[in-house]
C-alpha cells in the first residue's frame, strides 16, 4: 500500500530534507508540493538535488492544493499552520514541521511568538519517557524544534531518573546556518559567517527556551528551569549542545551511565557513545541520529551532557521517522 504525501513549503531547507527523506520510502507517493513566492517553479530550480522530482511544479500553499493526500507536511513559517491545519479533514495525518502546535502554555506561546496561540498537537519526540504511547495513531502532530530535540535527548534521562537537579541548568548549543531558514539575511552570508562564531537570543530570549523546559519538566514530573544561550557557528548544518546541571545527592557518573543506557538501548536513532568518545557534527550530518556523551564534573558538582544532531534531519524532517 502507498501513502500519498503533499509537501508545503517544499523550496525551503525543511522542505527540501522532508522530500529527501519521502522520496527513499518505498512506501509513500509524493503528490502536490507547494511553495508560497516560488510557486509555479520547477522544484529541480530550488532544489537541484532532489533529482527523481525535479519536474515536479510548485503549486501555491493552499489548503485546497494539500487537500486529498493521506498525510501532509506543513513546512512553513511559524504562525502559517494554524490556519491551513484546521481547514484539513481529520482524514489526513498532518505533520507540522514548525512550532505553531508544539506549547501547551498559551501564555508562552504568545510572549515568545506574539502572535495567538493555535492550540497544542501530541509532541512528535518518541524517545522521550512514556512519548510514543500518545503519538500512537494520533492524526496530528506537532514536530519538535531542533535545539529541543537535541538538549531534551540529552538530558531526559537524567531527568527522569531523578538524578539532577531541577534548578540551575545551562545550555550551550552552536548550530549552523541552515537553522535560521533559506530566506535571504546579511548576517548569515558566507563572508559574514566564515571564521568566527557569535551568539544570539542571549538572555532567554530564545524561542525554544520554553519548549526545553516543557519537554524537561514533562520527563522531571516537576517544573525546570533553563538558562539557554545559542551560537551561530560557520557551518551549514549540524547542532552541538552542551548542556549541565547540579547532581542530585548520591548521584555518580556510573548511576547516569546506567540511566541512559535503560533509556536509549533500544533507541534506533539515540547513541551513547562508549567512554571518552564525544560526539561532533561530522558524525550525524545528513542522518538520523543523535550521539550523546556524559561526564561528571565532581569539583562544580555537575553533570554534563554532550549532544549531536543534524538539524535539518532528525532536529526537523526525520523526526516523524522515528519508530
């Protein structure tokens, strides 16, 4: 049996990596692809390396166009899936690749987004404790956002193990540019990019800060608090997170070994790495997979957590392939 897909915002980065990804399953028939200003281009022109659907004509994003197909994935701006969503039958598995579905606080949705909160869809990260069960044969899902994906898989199992503490967590993660979308931004052009790395969203005014603490307080069973400071580093893809926080009393390295053994044995896509091996963008570029890695500062008493994603793939596109 084939499934047949319709794929908005196909001529972006996001886009382009769901169809990369659609086009190798022997199961699935690619039907519309929609775009919003280069509708009525060839999708060869925009994404040259999606040869097997490289005459394939964009259509304008519409929910009539997306209409018909089994499942639809909505790769659009944040704040565009809300509406087209709700004029799509509860016939067709959506799968929306921005954040508009992922906070179920409304209050945080609009401080972080300003714009009206369009409601709250079951989190597409399977691997997170007790996750799977509530996206089984769910209709509409909310894709994770890439840094969340990448720090919520690293830290989860110290979470929910109870071996951390909730208070006074950092994270660092660098990402490349490609997370920042394929519209045209001085800033990120490759003579301003190349040989030098800087931050952004300093002082909690990243919009994935609350979809960190939502996934970690969930895992927790308590609220969490995350301090979350992102940097632009001069390559295309791949993101590297480095996440800390206090241990909990009697917490040793062995006993978080041990945890996220338990939690990601099993995990196709999740990777502890053996002892004294870190992970790197190189190693997860254009899969998807996550490598994770742990230490025990005994001096600051903290647990670090090293993670590796790519975060056109399993930070976006891939996600809906996790078993």
């Amino acid at each position: 049996m084939a499934y047949s897909v319709a794929v908005s915002g196909a001529s972006g980065y996001a886009g382009g990596e769901v169809l990369r990804l659609l086009s190798q399953h022997p199961q699935v028939e690619i039907g519309v692809v929609t775009a919003h200003s280069n509708a009525g281009q060839r999708l060869g022109e925009l994404q040259p390396h999606l040869l097997p659907l490289a005459d394939k004509v964009l259509s304008e994003t519409t929910a009539e166009n997306l209409a018909g197909h089994d499942v639809v994935f909505l790769a659009l701006p944040h704040g565009a899936s809300g509406e087209i969503a709700a004029e799509l039958g509860e016939d067709t598995v959506v799968i929306d690749a921005a954040a508009d579905h992922r906070l179920e606080s409304a209050q945080a949705w609009e401080k972080f987004y300003r714009s009206e909160h369009q409601g709250t869809w079951p989190y597409g990260l399977p691997e997170l404790p007790d996750q799977r069960k509530k996206l089984q044969a769910a209709r509409r899902i909310a894709v994770p956002g890439c840094y969340p994906t990448t720090i919520l898989l690293g830290l989860a199992p110290a979470f929910a193990a109870g071996l951390v503490e909730p208070e006074d967590v950092v994270i660092i993660a660098a990402t490349g540019t490609s997370g920042a979308g394929k519209s045209l931004k001085p800033h990120l052009l490759g003579s301003e990019v190349m040989g030098g790395m800087s931050p952004y969203g300093v002082g909690g005014g990243h919009r994935h800060t609350p979809e960190i603490e939502q996934g970690l307080s969930w895992v927790a069973g308590t609220d969490v608090q995350v301090s979350f400071t992102p940097t632009l580093a001069p390559m295309a893809r791949g993101i590297l997170a480095t996440s800390t926080a206090k241990l909990a009393p009697g917490t040793t390295e062995e006993k978080l070994r041990e945890a996220f053994t338990a939690q990601y044995q099993h995990e196709p896509f999740v990777h502890l790495l053996p002892t004294g091996q870190w992970p790197a963008t190189k190693q997860v570029i254009g899969s998807n997979h996550v490598t994770v890695q742990l230490a025990v500062d005994p001096h600051a008493g903290r647990a670090i957590v090293v993670s590796a994603s790519d975060n056109l793939t399993k930070g976006t596109a891939g996600e809906p392939c996790s078993p």
